[in-house]
C-alpha cells in the first residue's frame, strides 16, 4: 500500500485559487491510474492525498511503483488558465506482513509519508 501527498499543495490554491486545485487534483488521479498497474487500486483518500493497493507487491517492488509514479508527477506540468503549475509528490509505501490489520498498514504507510515530507518532499519512503 502507499499513501501520496501533493506537496506545498496550498500554495496552488492560495495562488490560481481553489478551481485550479480542483483541476491539479484530477489530473493527478488521471495520471496515477495511467501510471500505476491495472491490477493496482487506486483512490483520493482524503484533502490531496491519495491511496495505491498494490496487490501481489512485496515491498522494494512498492517503493518501485512509487518512485515510478512520483517521477512522473514530477515531469508532468499542469496547465490551468494558460498558467503552468509544477508538481512534486511525497508518499509512504507500508508493507503488509502476516496478521497486520488494514489500519495498522495505513498508518506504516502514514508514518513514511511524513517521513518523506519531513526530509525534504519530493521523495518515496518505504
């Protein structure tokens, strides 16, 4: 599982205003499907941040579809009102072991993420 986060996600609304976050936000759930596995599931999990499943994955191939994923936010741009808005994401991949329950892997998952926030965004953490 792995969690992702739009860093400096604010400051897109706070300047283009809060359409244009909308249309950042959906642009990077476009992007997350095209980029992830079509056995992956993928979803807005809350704010911007948003959620991977990434079945029959162990851990270093999680931090694989990660980084893949946040490579390609980070090459991408967004364009709203002629306007180029650069992205960069943040996410924390949790590895499920035997017995752990869902909320436990989110909040490994979790805890990673502000990891990665923390040393400096625009990175994976496993």
């Amino acid at each position: 599982m792995a969690l992702f986060d739009i860093d400096d996600f604010k400051s897109v609304n706070d300047t283009y205003g809060h359409l244009a976050g909308d249309a950042v936000l959906q642009r990077l759930a476009e992007l997350m499907k095209g980029s992830l596995r079509t056995i992956d599931i993928v979803g807005r999990y809350g704010g911007e941040e948003f959620l991977a499943i990434l079945p029959e994955t162990d851990g270093a191939n999680g931090y694989t579809v990660a980084e893949r994923f946040r490579e390609t936010v980070e090459k991408e741009y967004f364009v709203y009102g002629g306007e180029r808005i650069m992205m960069t994401i943040s996410g924390g991949v949790g590895r499920y072991t035997y017995g752990m329950d869902v909320n436990k892997l989110i909040k490994v998952a979790d805890d990673n993420l502000f990891r990665a926030k923390r040393e400096g965004k625009n990175r994976i953490v496993l």
